[in-house]
C-alpha cells in the first residue's frame, strides 16, 4: 500500500496543469497575400487554386477561406486521429503543386502555421511608448520580441497586430509627374533598380584579398528623394521633384490601442496539443531578458493572460477536493461514530487519490477540470468499498465477536458485493473509451481517472481495511451522550423504513406501478429537457468584435474604435483590454475591428463575464456607426472559422446570386427568434466599389495592355510595395503611392497617365477607362469546402440552450421554404452539438448493456441484473429535475454525471440482491423474507455511502469559484440523481426483486410461485 502512496507523491509534481483535456483538433493555416488585389481576385486567382490542391488531402473535416483586400486565408482541419506533422507535409505538397497555377507577384507566398486562428490567445502584450515614434516601437517589437517568443516549445503563432512595420514610402505628385512626361510605372522601374544587395565578388592579390562593397543599397527617406527619374533638357528629374520620400508605416490602415493609447500588440497563439500553462510560463521566464535588450523607454505590458483563470480554475478544484474529503469522513463518522473504525476508511481516500495521480502521469493526462473533478467524485465512491466493508466487520464486533474472526467473517462475506460493485462500475466506463471525436477524447481522461480510483479503492478495501480492522477495531461498551443521540436518530429513520418498506410490500402492485411510472417519466424528460454541448465558463475574458459601414474610411474606423474603447473602459468590472482595427493582411476586413477584454479576478466583480457583456451591449450600441458583438471566449473550439458569435450557422451555394439573397433571408428571419441574440453574417458585399471599364480598341492604339492599367493603378492606390533594403536583423519595403492628399478622391485618375510603348508618350488614363462608383462589391470572399458560403453567428441569451437555439433556426428554415440547392449545415461547437446529440442515447444505452452483461457473469443470472439495473430510472428522473431545477441544460457534462450514476446508484441494488440471494440460498429464506432482511441489513451501509456520495457531488453543485459553471451540472447531476433514487429504491427494488424473482422461476419451469402475503418478520439484528 505504501507503493501507492509513494507512486502518486513523486508523480503529482510532474502533472500539467491544464483547463481540459487535450482535445485540440489538428488545424493548418495558410496565408498568402497580393498586396492591392481585390477580395474577388484573391478568391479567384489565390484561394480557388489552393482549395483545389487541399481538397484531395485525406482526412479533412473542414476547409474554410477567406479573401480580403491583398490577402487570402485558408483553415484546414483535420480528424483528431490525424498526426498535425504528417498533415502539414501533405499541406506542403498541395502548396507547391498549386504553384504554377498561382500568380508570379504574390507577397507574402502561400505558407503555413500549425495553428487554430477560431483559438483564443493564450498571451497578448502590448508594446508602446511616449518618446518613440511607433514605427520604432514595432521594429523592436517584432525583431526582438516576436522573433523570440515564437521560438518558444508550443507557440504556434506570434501576430503583430496594428503592426507598423517601418519602412519608406515615396509619394509622387500626379501632376509633377505627368509636367515631366513620366508615369508612375517610371518611377517604379527607377525606385527597383536604384537599390540593390547582390553580391560584387573580391580582389584576391598576391598577398592581401580585398572584399568588395558598394554603396548599392539605399536605406533612408533623403537617399530615395536624391534617386534620378530622367533628364530633361540635361537637367536630372529626381523623386523630389515630383514628390517625396518619407519614413512611416508600411500600412497605414491598421491601428493597435492599448486600452486608449496607441500601441503594438503581440498576440501569442498555441499550437493544437500544446499545453497552456507550459507554454505561457517560458515565455514569461524569457521576458525580462528580452525587454532589457530595447529601450527602456518602451513599456511591454500583459494585456491578456489565458494561464490566470486556469490556475484560478484548477486551485478551486482542488479545494473542493480537499472540501469534499473532510465532508465524506464527517459523513462515515457521524453513521459509525467510532474514531478507529473511522479512520479505516479515511486511510482508502488518499490511496486511492495518489494511486490515481500516478496512473494520470503514466498515461499522459495532466491536471485539469475534468481529471480533478474525476478524483472529487471519485472520493464519494471509492470510500464506498471501504464503508461496506467496515460497516459489516463492525456489526460482528458489536455483536460480540472478537476483531480477527470479525474482519475475516465480514471480509468474506462482503467480498464479492465489492467485488461486484467496482466491476460493474468500471463497466459503465467501457463505451466511454471506445468512443471517438470530441465526446471520447473528454470522457478517455474522466474515465481512466475515475476507473484507476475504483481499482485501488476496491485492492485497499478488501486487504488494507480488514488488516487495519482486526488490529485497531474494538467494542465500545460504553457511549456517550453524541453516541446516543445518533443513534436514536438513525434507530427512528430505521424504525420509520420497516414500516414503510412494510406497507410498499403489502401493496406490490401500486409499488410496482410507481416503479413502471418512474421508467416511463425517464425516457419523456429526457427528450423534454433542453440541451447543450458545453456549459459556457466564465473565463475572465471577452472578445469583441466591432463592424461599421463596409464603406468607412480607415480613419474614421480609428476614431470609432477609441471611441468604444473609452466606452468599455468606464465599465468597473474591466481590468485592461487591447484592440486592434483594420486587415493587416489577415481574415479581417478594413471595416472590423477586435477587442481582447481582460476581466478582474472572479473574487473582485459581483457580476459574471455574461453580465458584464449584459451591461455593456446598450453602452456599445449608444455609439453610432458601428455594431459591437462580444462573446465569452471557451476553452473547448471546434471549427476553425473566426465569427461574430460563439455558434455557426453556414449556408453554401454555387450560384453567388442565390446565396446572398437566401442568406439575407435568414439573417432577418433569425434576428426575429427570442432564441437567438447577436445574430450577424460574414456577408460582406456592399462595399463601394470604383469600376474601371477599359476601352481596349482604345488602348491598343496606343499599345497599352490592361496589366499596364493595373499595374499603374496599383502603383497610385495599393501602398505597393516596390523594392526592399536590407539590416542585419530585418528587411523593409519601399512603398510607392500618390500623395495623401489625392489618395481618397476619385477625380485622381484624371491626373494619372500611362506611358504609350509605341509612341513614349505619356497617354492620360482618363483617355483609356470609364470610372463608375455607383456599384458595390464585396469586402470579404468565403468559401467553405470550396463552395461560396455566408455563415451567420449567434450567441444564446441568458436561459436559452443551444439545443432550443439549433431547433428554432431549423424551424425557421422550413418557414422561410429555404430551396434545396443551399446547403445549409452548423458550423464549430453547434455543429459538435448536434454529432454528440446523436451519440448521447447509444453512449447510454451502451453502458446500461455492458453493466447488464458484466452482472450477468456475476451473478451467472439473466434476471438478477434486472433488479440492479431498475434502480436507475428514480436517479435519472433526480438527475433531469435537479438540472433543471438549476436552471441548467443537460449537457456533455451533465451526461458524465448521468454515466456516472449508473455506476454509483445500481451499488445499492447490488448490497440488496446479494444479501437476499445468499439468505435464499444458504439459509432457506423466501423470497420476501430474504428481502427484506437484506433492505433491514443494509440499510446503514445504503445510507452511508449515498450520503458520502452525495456529499462528494454538494461542493460542486454549490461552487462559485473560477470554472464553476462547468463543475455545476455534474453536482446538480450526482446529488439530485442520488437523493431521488435514495428515497425511490429503498422501496421498488425489493418489489421489482419480487417479481422477477417469479419470472425466473416461471421460465425454469418451476411451479408458479404464489403472491407471498408479508406477515412480519422479525430481524433481530436489525433492531
């Protein structure tokens, strides 16, 4: 037994720490970028190719992709069961045979991140500084502190958000330019071949080699203003003379802020199956090296820290852990009121808990809510084994005889009940790790834990508990005052159930008829109750995601984001928040914005995060221009998809025009529904657009090919990026747009021209194309398995579950006449939902039929399983009421208390039909004689281990501490599933015992045994 001890002492240091299993699924980004292409460019030209290649790739749930402005993301996620290396060397392959197929200029190429963009950040930190220009702020930023934290064992992803990566940017004066007969592809043939970095070779002498340098790079804005056009009349035409070069940003679209204050933000991403805690804390170990080495003018602060509230989370588990120990060894010691023999039992609690931290460490587990809330209950019940043992060794005891022949007669005769006990509820857990996807990734770790607590519970009680017994347990021929009074209470309860147990006998029939009623009450509340996946956690984070008009400007997107940053910052439950605004190269549009909300510690606010979003929506919808959608951010993301809200709704379609009409549709239909809140779409499409029409009969007079008309557009309009110089740690671009000034008007184009490759001449634009700004186009592409897709994004309101959610936008559908080319599908955790909804009846019948089975070999019957299993209908109904008296849904976790009920609450079923089995066949009892004798015998035993039970289930039905909310169900599940069985079973499972206890004799061939008439018996060692 000290090896059990000793096994769990070394190995719990060594535990991670993490908020759930590891259930991550294995997802891929890709990122390529065509800086100025359109959304339907990018769609067309870079993700539709790429789509292609990955859709041939074995093992994908879900490929996603959004085109921006320049930019095109593509999410792959594969099956859990796929290795995230060997599906990244496949992405590879897709990525280079789609090579030729992809455009030349495209910049950044396509690469790839291990990472899940839908994950919530697990470290954001701003960086930012009052003497420092940003520019310079970014520089460090990500040379110094993106560049390291990314090497960090477990970061998938670094993101530098409102990024102000330096660089220069040459501004050209339209009509300087065309005074001069140059054009804007000039100038940029000028800027690419004015720097260069190649390599010049050496001089090698006789005696001395000389490396060859040259002043061929230009790194500084006054450089690029000297670089020479053209000559005029001898004269040279350099870039100041049509414009200028200055120092700033390489976008200047995008914004970062730091509450109110402009700063960078370096947002930290996992990768899938990295650990939080482990990953958070090496970064940390590095940071004050890494902040010594930039200017101490530059503050780097943590705006959001995922590892908090997990520690906070995991440190209230384990005080409710040690909670519900003191709470069970109260329970034993109030009902045997013996410190000696109580203490016999107690000894069982720790073994079995070390036993199973070290099977969790030799399995790969780590300490999270699940695994410790798997050892919190298991402490009701793997005292169990001990308090049944004890118990009967105790009654010889008291009945005279001496401690040695007591422990072995009571061990003897209780063996095979504990026995029975711990393998049919290891039993319960078997489906449980034969199942896959998400449900059994989370319920292979509760298993195994809860499983492993049995298993030493059962070896310990059955040689630890008598060994301890024989030597420490005496009769106590005298009793105190406390003694006495527990003793009339439990004498009265006693004395209250024979007569009722009396009366249930007396009147099988009506007993029976409750029993059948309680079966049938089962399967309707079941169906009845509203469902859910996850209970939503309040994690000390929000996320907000802010949208304007598709038409607003990035400057004005900047005022409005300050402004509801300075609206969020009044709210006293907010500690710090970061945001940021604009593309930036990324899934979001130039109209977005995001919010990344750090709350105060959950003993510091008198409100949850979902009443804090409460109080902030009709704050945020006061500031006019721009909608605010905040959610509550979940430890557990299925899908890879960035959304407005917590659950997806995705419509797909081929034909475009259909799809926006239908989706448009069904927007309006679902922000109708009281079961939804937050109801938005990624349908980004009526943006304004500035059409281009070509004359090309025209254009070919001069020669002039439309790549020549884009490529001078994109030289006036697309910060494009023309050449590059190089430091030591970095390269930087050069950037060629018009002047300011000219960038935001239309009438621009008619100062624009194009160089005539027949004549030289410089040709005016406005010659060539027919500018029309009455049309509007998309802001964002998205497709979904390679077809066009809008999704809709909802959130639940307070007392809705997503199962009403999911039903009433179903409903809707068929309402609406929804055709049937749309394909209509739930997206991430609603659409897991809906696969563990499915599974939910076969996971438990599954498990009602391997305990069914593991009983049959037990009692080598095909009818005494029966009467076990019929004490389970009373604790589901307990189960379905105590939830929704809560205010709860049954979900994933309230499924786990029912699972687990199985196993716990048939216990009492088994001390019955075993006692009465041995009294009819050892000493001849009938049937109802030995029944009852059982139900008078064990009636204590029954009472205690349900109360210890019980009590294991209280502190997690009434915790309020960090992670709570997910810990609630499975308390509210286990304490009205045990109470409402206790009061049912004590009086149907001997009448159903009744029963087929006659069936079976009616199939052996038997004769029918007649209807016994209780006449009393007197059991006198139940008095």
């Amino acid at each position: 037994m000290a090896a059990f001890a000793f096994s769990g002492l070394v190995s719990f240091p060594f535990l991670p720490v993490a908020p759930l299993p590891q259930v991550d699924f294995p997802t891929i980004q890709i990122t390529a970028g065509l800086p100025g292409g359109s959304p339907e460019t990018m769609a067309s030209s870079v993700a539709a190719p790429l789509e292609r290649q990955f859709g041939q790739i074995a093992g994908i749930t879900q490929m996603t992709s959004i085109s921006t402005l320049g930019s095109t993301t593509i999410v792959l996620q594969f099956e859990l069961n796929r290795n995230i290396d060997g599906a990244a060397q496949d992405v590879q392959g897709a990525i280079t045979a789609a090579g030729k197929q992809l455009p030349l200029n495209l910049f950044p190429p396509p690469t790839y991140k291990k990472v899940n963009p839908a994950d919530s950040p697990i470290l954001i930190l701003s960086a930012r500084s009052d003497a420092l220009p940003l520019t310079q702020v970014d520089d460090y930023a990500d040379n110094i502190l993106a560049q390291q934290i990314s090497q960090v064992q477990g970061v998938a992803q670094v993101t530098i958000a409102g990024e102000q990566k330096p660089s220069v940017r040459v501004q050209i004066d339209p009509g300087k330019l065309s005074s001069t007969g140059l054009t804007l592809e000039d100038v940029r043939g000028s800027l690419i071949t004015a720097t260069t970095t190649a390599a010049k070779g050496t001089l090698n002498g006789n005696q001395s080699a000389f490396t060859i340098a040259a002043n061929d790079q230009l790194t500084k804005p006054d450089q690029y203003d000297a670089v020479i056009l053209a000559y005029r009349n001898g004269a040279p035409i350099r870039v100041k003379d049509v414009g200028r070069a200055v120092e700033g940003p390489t976008d200047e679209t995008v914004a970062a802020y730091e509450k109110t204050q402009r700063s960078v933000l370096l947002i930290v991403y996992k990768q899938p199956g990295a650990n939080v805690i482990d990953t958070v804390d090496q970064i940390k170990a590095r940071l004050p090296a890494l902040t010594a080495t930039i200017p101490p003018t530059i503050k780097v602060d943590t705006i959001l820290d995922r590892t908090i509230t997990i520690r906070a989370s995991v440190e209230d588990v384990e005080f409710t852990l040690a909670l519900t120990i003191v709470l069970v060894v109260l329970v034993i010691l109030a009902f045997i009121r013996n410190f000696w023999v109580t203490l016999i039992p107690t000894i069982t609690v720790p073994l079995a808990l070390f036993g199973s931290c070290a099977v969790i460490y030799l399995l790969g587990f780590s300490l999270d809510n699940l695994s410790l809330m798997a050892l919190t209950i298991a402490v009701g019940f793997v005292v169990d084994d001990a308090i049944v043992v004890v118990e009967n060794i105790y009654r010889h005891v008291e009945d005279g005889v001496e401690p040695f022949e007591a422990a072995v007669r009571g061990a003897s005769e209780i063996g095979f009940t504990v026995i029975s006990i711990s393998m049919s509820l290891i039993a319960v857990f078997i489906p449980l790790l034969l199942m896959g996807g998400i449900i059994g990734r989370l319920f292979r770790e509760f298993a195994l834990t809860v499983t492993a607590s049995i298993a030493v519970s059962a070896v310990v009680s059955l040689t630890l508990g008598p060994m301890l017994a024989a030597r420490f347990m005496r009769r106590q021929t005298e009793h105190g005052r406390l003694f006495h009074a527990f003793e009339a209470v439990f004498d009265a309860l006693l004395a209250g159930y024979r007569r009722t147990l009396d009366i249930a006998l007396a009147h099988q029939r009506i007993t029976l008829a409750v029993f059948l009623g309680t079966l049938a009450l089962t399967g309707v509340m079941f169906i009845e109750i509203p469902k859910g996946f996850f209970p939503n956690e309040d994690t000390g984070l929000i996320f907000g995601l802010s949208e304007a008009a598709q038409d607003v400007s990035p400057k004005e997107m900047m005022r409005l984001q300050e402004e509801l940053a300075a609206v969020i910052l009044r709210d006293p439950d907010v500690a710090t928040f970061g945001s940021n605004m604009g593309s930036g190269g990324g899934s979001n549009t130039t109209n977005t914005g995001r919010f990344f909300i750090t709350l105060k510690p959950r003993d510091q606010r008198r409100v949850n995060a979902g009443q804090v979003i409460t109080r902030l929506r009709p704050q945020l919808a006061a500031v006019k221009g721009a909608n605010v959608f905040l959610q509550i951010p979940q430890d557990i993301t299925v899908g890879g998809r960035l959304s407005r809200g917590q659950y997806q709704y995705t419509l797909q379609d081929a034909n475009i025009s259909e799809l926006s009409d239908w989706s448009q549709r069904m927007l309006e239909k679902m922000k109708t529904l009281p079961q939804l809140a937050d109801v938005s779409t990624d349908l980004l499409s009526n943006a304004p657009q500035l059409t281009v029409t070509i004359n090309r009969d025209q254009a070919a007079r001069f020669g002039i090919t439309p790549q020549l008309i884009d490529d001078t557009l994109n030289d006036a309009f697309g910060q494009r990026q023309v050449a590059q110089f190089y430091t030591q740690i970095n390269s930087y671009f050069v950037i060629l747009e018009v002047t300011p000034q000219l960038q935001g008007l239309p009438s621009t184009l008619e100062r624009i021209y194009v160089k005539s490759p027949l004549t030289g001449a410089a040709v005016p634009l406005s010659t060539l194309v027919t500018v029309d700004d009455s049309k509007v186009g998309p802001l964002a592409v998205s497709h979904q398995s390679q077809l066009p897709a809008v999704t809709l994004s909802f959130n639940l309101p307070p007392n809705i579950a997503l199962g009403q959610a999911v039903e009433a936008i179903r409903d809707a559908a068929s309402e609406i006449g929804k055709p049937a080319s749309i394909i209509a599908t739930f997206q991430g955790n609603a659409q897991a939902f809906e696969t563990s909804l499915a599974s939910e009846p076969a996971l438990i019948a599954a498990a009602l039929v391997v305990v069914y089975i593991i009983l049959g070999m037990l009692y080598e019957s095909f009818i005494h399983p029966l009467t076990i299993l019929s004490t389970l209908p009373s604790a589901g109904i307990g189960a379905l009421l105590a939830l929704n008296f809560g205010g709860l849904d049954l979900s994933v976790i309230g499924i786990i208390g029912i699972i687990l009920l199985i196993g716990i609450v048939k216990k009492n079923g088994i001390m019955l039909v075993d006692f009465a089995i041995t009294a009819e066949r050892d000493r001849g009892l009938a049937a109802v004689d030995a029944i009852r004798e059982a139900c008078l015998l064990r009636f204590r035993p029954i009472l205690m281990t349900t109360a210890a039970a019980m009590l294991a289930g209280v502190p997690l039905m009434l915790g309020t501490g960090t992670g709570s909310e997910l810990r609630q169900p499975l308390g509210y599940a286990m304490v009205g599933g045990l109470a409402f069985s206790q009061i049912l079973t004590l009086y149907t499972t001997p009448v159903v015992y009744l029963y087929l206890d006659r069936l079976q004799a009616w199939l052996m061939g038997k004769p029918e045994r007649r209807l016994e008439e209780f006449k009393g018996v007197h059991v006198a060692a139940a008095e």
